[in-house]
C-alpha cells in the first residue's frame, strides 16, 4: 500500500540521503511535500539545499517549502561543525535559481494535508528540530485526524550526541519535541539508540566517491565529510541517522522497539532536550503516549537497503 509522507527537514547530509532512498523508492513512499527547518544550518541554506536536491534527484515535481528559522523560544545554534559550511558537506551542488512553492512552510503542511482526498491520511517524517510540527499541531489541530503517524529521527532512551543526553533535533527545541510527543498522534522515534549504528563504511564512502555516476559521486562527497568530522571515530560507520526514518517504513521488520513514556527535558541543565524514556511497564499504562522506540536494527540489511537505493541511481 502507497504511503503519504512529507518530509520535515533540515539538510544536512543524512537528510540528504534519507531524501534521496525516500525518492528511489516512490512506488511505496509518495513523497507529497518537503519542509524545512533551521538546524543543521540556517534556514536560509537548508531550504536552499532542499530546492538543489529535489532539482538534482530528478523528484522536481515535490514542493519545497520554507519553515521556521528558529525554536519556539530559543536561539537557533547550527551544527555547522559536524555538517560542514553548506550543510552538505563538501558537496557543491548545481543551483536552481527557483524559490520555494511557499514561504510560511507550516500553513503549507496545513494546507496539503487537509487538501488531501477523502479517506487518506499522511505520515509525517521529521528529521530536524520539531518546531514545524509543533506549530502545525498548535495552529491547525484539525489535521491531526489525517496524519496516521510521525515516524521522526530524535532523541534517544539511553546517550546523546550534542551533550551526554541531548540528541541535536530535540535539544535544538526541546520545547516543540514536548509538544508533538503528547500530541496523541502515534510516534515512531528514530533515536541514537538505533541511528548511531547505522550508515557507512569508510570503504563504502569512497566506492561512491570513485564512481562517475553524477548522483553516487555526490553522495559519496557529501558522506565523506562525516569520515573529517568530530563524531565520526576510525574504524567505525559513519551514521546517517536520519535515513533510519523511511527505512522503518518500509521495512519495520529489520527493527525492534518498545512502546513507552516518553517526557523531554525542557530545563536549561545538563539534561536539557533530554528524551527521557520510562522502560518501567508497571508505571502508569494509562499515561502511554504512544511512542514506540526503536532499540535495535539489523543494520546490515538497512546499509544493504541504502547502498541499493543510491546506486539505483545509475540505471
Ligand atoms: O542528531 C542527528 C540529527 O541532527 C540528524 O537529523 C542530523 O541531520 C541533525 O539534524
Ligand atoms: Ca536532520
């Protein structure tokens, strides 16, 4: 069966790639709309990245929208250092001269999901700060009955990535992470605890470096900017996190999760953007919120996936 998704993003590399199995496979994923979001880079270059890869993948057809620029309430901090000056890395690619189809990117996930023909719904997949999300469900709650899940990478029941417990997309706005968790709409998150294990091998990054195929190459430069990149250690994956999100959806198999509570830290501590997880089934059922975390993945089959749907690109 043919799913409806939008894609909520901030690319950034792994969005990139994630954007890019999304597009190889269009017979299960009808890819409706792409928003962005302010996170990887601003906002300004992460919508312009979005309008180049649309443009590069051949899916001209998608709209690209402009999102928020910043939080709900706090400073927009780009991870520039891990995502390189453009937000993809070393990879230049061809500009489009074209605007977005809309500048106020939340009333355009509003407007096309209520547009949608009678009967069917839409998953979102947000893989940035989950400012987006938060105002389309503050501002036009009435789509939450056309939105069948929120499949999003973020957080994590154990670790971080930006702090010792903050993963980027929800420490970025860990205000509107509070939000959409509660939001009583059922959640699939795609946390640290599944993503930091999938991706790349060095040996793999530079096949697709070596190959003419225009699109191969540049994934290869956009990834190989993780192997010069802080978190990326010799020896081990580069992780593409966010491409776990349309993985999960066509292959929920390959994964293990577990449904539970799920509260974010909205203090300015340590803890700040926090997603804390309460594996504690006896604790109060009736406080489920719905979301489902994945814990592990058959990551060989998912790279296997991957590496398939970016060669896919040479036919
Ligand atoms: O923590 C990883 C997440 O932060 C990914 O979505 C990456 O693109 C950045 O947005
Ligand atoms: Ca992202």
């Amino acid at each position: 069966m043919r799913r409806n998704i939008i894609l909520d993003c901030d690319p950034g590399i792994d969005d990139a790639v994630a954007l890019a199995i999304a597009a190889a496979h269009r017979e299960e994923l009808k890819l409706l709309a792409i928003t962005t979001v302010a996170g990887n880079q601003t906002i300004d270059r992460v919508t312009n990245n979005a309008l180049k890869l649309v443009n590069f993948l051949g899916i001209k057809d998608v709209p690209v929208a402009r999102g928020s620029a910043a939080p709900l309430i706090r400073e927009v901090i780009p991870a520039e250092d891990v995502r390189g000056s453009t937000g993809l890395g070393d990879c230049l690619l061809p500009e489009t001269g074209k605007a977005p189809a809309s500048e106020q990117g939340v009333v355009f996930l509003a407007d096309t999901i209520l547009k949608l023909p009678q009967g069917e719904t839409v998953t979102l997949v947000p893989t940035g700060p989950l400012t987006n999300i938060a105002l389309l469900l503050k501002v036009f709650p009435q789509v939450k009955k056309r939105i069948d899940l929120i499949c999003l990478m973020g957080g994590a029941a154990v670790g971080g990535n930006v702090t010792a417990t903050g993963e980027f997309n929800i420490w970025q706005d860990p205000e509107a992470a509070q939000i959409v968790f509660h939001s009583g709409i059922p959640i699939v998150m795609c946390g640290l605890d599944v993503t930091n294990y999938c991706g790349f091998t060095e040996t793999q990054i530079r096949e697709m470096l070596e190959n003419p195929n225009p699109v191969v190459h540049a994934y290869g430069e956009m990834t190989d900017f993780y192997l010069r990149s802080r978190p990326y250690c010799r020896g081990s994956i580069a992780a593409i996190h966010d491409a776990v999100t349309v993985t999960w959806l066509m292959h929920p198999e390959w994964f293990r999760g577990r449904e539970m509570q799920v509260e974010v830290d909205c203090s300015e501590g340590q803890n700040r953007g926090m997603t804390v997880c309460d594996f504690r089934e006896w604790a109060q059922p009736e406080k489920r919120s719905g979301v489902t975390v994945l814990l592990e993945a058959d990551t060989e089959k998912i790279q296997k996936f991957w590496l398939e749907a970016l060669y896919s690109y040479q036919n």
